[in-house]
C-alpha cells in the first residue's frame, strides 16, 4: 500500500467518530431545585425529623453499642 492511501485511511478511521449521531434518553426538562423554598420534606435543624439527625442517631446508637459489647 502506498504512504498516502495508509495516511487518507489512517486519517478516516479518526474521523469515524464524528459521524456518529448521539441520542440522549429523554427529553424532558429538568428543573433545579431551589434551596430557598421549603416544601414537605424540609424541617428544622434542631427538628428530630430532619434527615441529618437522624443519621447522627443511627450512627450515635451504632458507635454505642459497639463499645459495650
């Protein structure tokens, strides 16, 4: 094969990629959220419900009965 058949072939396989057309899943919009509104899953810091207590519980009561065994 002569040097500039392998380099026009060369330079088409690093083109190959460009045809390719990309389909993402869906379509919809996504909206952020807004960190200063509140809805139904929001609670105070100090609020035994807010989701971050309650992880330091289970961890608390974790860590607890770890050490008294």
């Amino acid at each position: 094969m002569s040097a500039g058949k392998e380099r026009s072939q060369r330079r088409g396989e690093r083109a190959d990629w460009m045809t390719h057309k990309f389909f993402f899943g869906t379509t919809d919009v996504v909206l952020a959220k807004d960190a200063s509104t509140k809805d139904d899953h929001w609670y105070d810091v100090s609020d035994p419900r807010n989701a971050m207590n309650k992880r330091r519980r289970e961890d608390s009561a974790r860590s607890s009965k770890r050490h008294h065994k």
